[in-house]
C-alpha cells in the first residue's frame, strides 16, 4: 500500500512539474516573439525574476495589440541637460505621436496629483512617498525633444502602473498627460485611434533608428548609471 501511495504520488509530482513546464516554454515563446523580447537582451527568466522588468514586459504586451501600427523602445538612455544619461523606460513611436511611458511597480492606493512634488502608495495600513511620475516623465520628454528636435506637441506623456495598483485619487491638469491603471490601458490604446495622424511612417523609423542605439548600452554602462543615481540621491 506505502508502495502505492508513493507512487501516485511521484506521479503526482511529474504531472504537475509537466504543467508548469510546458506553461514556462508557451510564455517563453510569447516573449521571444514580442516586441520588449526582441529588443532584450535579456532571458525570459530575468525578466520575470525582476519586478522592475516583468511589469514592463506586461505592460508592453498590452501595447503590442494596440488597434494600429507602432514600434517600440524599451530602456531607452539619451541624454539630459546635465551632460549625463537619464533612461526612458518606454517609448511608443506611431502616427498618433511620440507616447513616453513611465511605467511604475507600485501596489496598494495610489494618491496624487499633477503639481505635487511626490505621490503616495498606501499599503497595509502604511503609506509609502515616491517621486511624482508626471514631473519625471515631464523631463524625460524635454530631454527626448531636445535630442529630436520634432515640436513638443509631438509627444505624448503616458504613466502606467501595474496590476497591483489601485489609482484610488489621481488627477492631471494638462492635455496630453494621462495616468492609466492596467487595467485600463487596453482601452486607452482604443481611443488613440480617434486622435489625428501627426507623424509620418518614415518620421516614425527615422525616430526609431535615432533612438535605438540608447537600448543597447552594456551592462556596465548600465550600472554606471545606476551608480550615478545613488550618488546624486547621497547629496
């Protein structure tokens, strides 16, 4: 009978490390084929080991069946006004305009507004600050406009945050800003379709080879950035 139970329950184990392993080869081949796993240089496995990048690999495969035609840069470093790099964690190139794409990883309530210095994440009970994302994305744009030179009401100022976040009280000011919960960035990428063409296609990929080069910095030039970061934050 132990030798019975035993073996259904060896069975039981292959047949569901057969599940899981067969799911992890399907999700790998989606993203081998999309658009953020084309551009990466990174495995699948990275990708959904790290907070920061599986929320925008999700992100991104929502824009991917966006209803029109666009093209994509992740992690994309240019350069600011000091002299250094800043990175742009997506930017989507298309007829409607050039959408710069903060993306957050937050959970929890999310509060506030666009003239706020920072914004706040409630969870458990707790209440955490961060940087306002419309600010930093504000400079992203100026940084990105001042490279391009293609006219500031080309660009588009996209905030999106993850599944886990409720955007309980958030509000924007400005036309041509706009904050989107995951759930809800499907049907934001609907109503671009609405909005009037201002750029060409070969606008479109003379952006796009302009700008890819800054997606294929080393992972020491990365980290140098990121370095860079703590120091300035130190101050």
């Amino acid at each position: 009978m132990k030798e019975f139970v035993w073996a259904v329950s060896i069975i039981c184990i292959l047949l569901v490390f057969g599940v899981v392993l067969l799911k992890y080869l399907s999700e790998n081949k989606k993203y081998k084929n999309s658009s953020y796993g084309k551009q990466s240089q990174k495995s699948f496995w990275k990708i959904i080991s790290n907070q920061g990048a599986r929320g925008e690999y999700r992100t991104s495969q929502i824009i991917d069946k966006a209803p029109f035609k666009n093209k994509m840069l992740f992690n994309c470093y240019i350069p600011n006004r000091s002299g250094d790099k800043t990175e742009i964690d997506m930017i989507m190139l298309c007829q409607k305009g050039i959408y710069v794409i903060e993306n957050k990883n937050y959970s929890g309530w999310i509060f506030g507004n666009e003239k706020s210095k920072n914004w706040c994440e409630t969870l458990k009970g707790k209440k955490y600050f961060f940087y306002n994302p419309i600010k930093q994305n504000r400079s992203h744009i100026k940084n990105l406009e001042k490279l391009l030179q293609v006219g500031e009401d080309k660009y588009v100022s996209l905030i999106t945050f993850n599944a886990n976040a409720n955007l309980k009280k958030v509000s924007t000011e400005s036309s041509g800003i706009y904050v989107v919960g995951y759930k809800q960035l499907k049907k934001f990428m609907k109503k671009q379709t609405d909005k009037s063409d201002i750029l060409t296609d070969e606008q479109i990929e003379n952006i796009f080879q302009q700008l890819l080069p800054g997606t294929k910095l080393s992972d020491e030039e990365k980290q140098e950035h990121v370095n860079r970061i703590k120091q300035q934050y130190k101050k």
